[in-house]
C-alpha cells in the first residue's frame, strides 16, 4: 500500500475566503484515497499545527509575532510550501497602507481596544520563509488548486503563469476597459488565470492576483498612461498598492514616470 501525501491547510490574518474557496470544492474527496490531512482547522478541529507533512497551504499575510513564529514551524515541518491567496502571495489589502506607522493603523482599526496579539505590520509569507509555489488570486481559481495538488501528487511540478490579464481579454474578445472606457484598469502589469473575469463583466481589473513576475510588470509605462488620462501620482499608487504594495519596484518605477514630466 503506497503511503499518503501528508497535507497542511494553515490560516493567518485574512478573511479565511481561500481556505472556504477549497473547502466548499467536491474534488477534495477525490483526495482521501491518496492525501491524509493533517492539519486544517476550518474542517478538522483535531488539528495539528506542528505535525510533518509534504505539502504545506498557507493562507494570510503574517501580521503578528505569533504568525511569524508559526509560519517559520509550518516551513522546517514541510517538505513543500504554497503561499494561498493575495494575503499569502502579496500582503494582501491590510498591507495597503504599508507607509503608515503601525501605531496610526493599530488605533484606526482597535481604538483603545486590547488584543492578546503582539501585531506587525502585514506581509506576504515568503517575507519570512522560503515559499515553494503560490496560488494567486482573492481567492484563488479552484482550478489552479486541483492543478498545483494533482501535479504535487504525482511528483510532477505545475508551471507558473507568466502573461498578463490582457492575454485573456483578448482571446474572449473584450472590449478594451482602459483604451476603449478610459478606466485605470491594471490588467496589462497584472497576473493571469481569472479568465479577465472582471473585465469580462466591463469592471476593471484591480490587480488581485498580483503583478506578473520574472520583471516584465512595467509599472511605468501603465502609469505613464494613466497619466495621460489624467491621473495624478497619488491616485496611480493608491490604485497599484492595493494588491502590489510589497513589490519593490512599483514606487521607483512610477516615480521615475512623473520626475521624466518635471524634466519635461
């Protein structure tokens, strides 16, 4: 008898959408014959944060110290982990406001408020660990799960997605939101694999799955457009930030933009 894929769900600070996302799928029955899960609170409450296991999902950005501590158990206990979800992969939307002090978002959100937590400002996981694989999105595809697990399981390795939102509109024929609507729609630095499910629908692409890697999100060149219709810096990364405020890149490169307008 072979023996099981031993697998982790482990939730930090988010909304738990990416964990339900997965939970609510009928193929995670198609699992039990090959996979044990060892560790999934949302549907096993005799759960085990500190067990070994193979592959390890990880949803949530670390935003206390207790979640730091965990994440760095989570990676010395798995022998793969996969970042699950914008918060995982990118910091996720508590991070937007990343320029304030922690102290000034701490009273926004808490008050006077006490919180057992000791808190951080939020990050994505690979920030502390090194992160093996990452599901984009907010929540992710179910199909890009079934993907990453099926190839997982047979000892394969999923390819990442390496092309822009505007791939996809163009192959389902949409009109173009930024061109044609004059809307600052951030599909063409934004990762793939929603089927431009938001633009489809004439909704602009706001960057949840991120920006695409291996540095070919210019930044500058979709802010030097904003710009000409009107945009002013602020507004250009307050848009960006939303799901990109950890990328190290965006503020050089959209200040790069408007200090070429001054030499102007």
């Amino acid at each position: 008898m072979e023996k099981k894929v031993r697998i982790g769900f482990y939730a930090l600070t988010s909304c738990y959408g990416c964990q339900l996302q997965f939970a609510m799928m009928d193929e995670i029955l198609q699992l039990i014959p090959n996979a044990e899960i060892v560790c999934w609170y949302m549907i096993e409450r005799d759960s085990h944060e500190e067990a070994p296991v193979d592959i390890a999902f990880i949803e949530g950005s670390v935003s206390t110290e207790e979640e730091a501590e965990l994440v760095r158990k989570i990676r010395e206990n798995a022998k793969i982990v996969v970042a699950v979800g914008a918060c995982a992969t990118q910091g996720g939307v508590q991070s937007w406001e990343k320029n304030k002090s922690l102290e000034e978002l701490w009273k926004t959100v808490y008050g006077d408020g006490k919180v057992k937590f000791q808190p951080k400002p939020a990050k994505p996981v690979e920030e502390y660990i090194k992160v093996d694989y990452r599901l984009y999105g907010c929540p992710p595809e179910k199909r890009d799960f079934l993907y990453a697990i099926g190839t997982f399981l047979v000892g394969s390795w999923p390819e990442d997605i390496d092309y822009p939102v505007c791939v996809e509109c163009r192959l389902k024929g949409n009109s173009c939101i930024l061109i044609e609507k004059g809307e600052p729609c951030l599909g063409p630095i934004t990762r793939a694999g929603c089927d431009a499910r938001c633009p489809g629908f004439n909704v602009a692409c706001i960057g949840c799955r991120g920006a695409i890697g291996y540095d070919v999100a210019w930044f500058d060149s979709l802010a030097k457009t904003f710009r000409e219709k009107g945009l002013t810096k602020e507004e250009i990364l307050e848009r960006m930030k939303i799901f990109n405020a950890h990328n190290p890149k965006l503020e050089e490169m959209v200040e790069a933009v408007f200090q070429e307008e001054v030499k102007e």
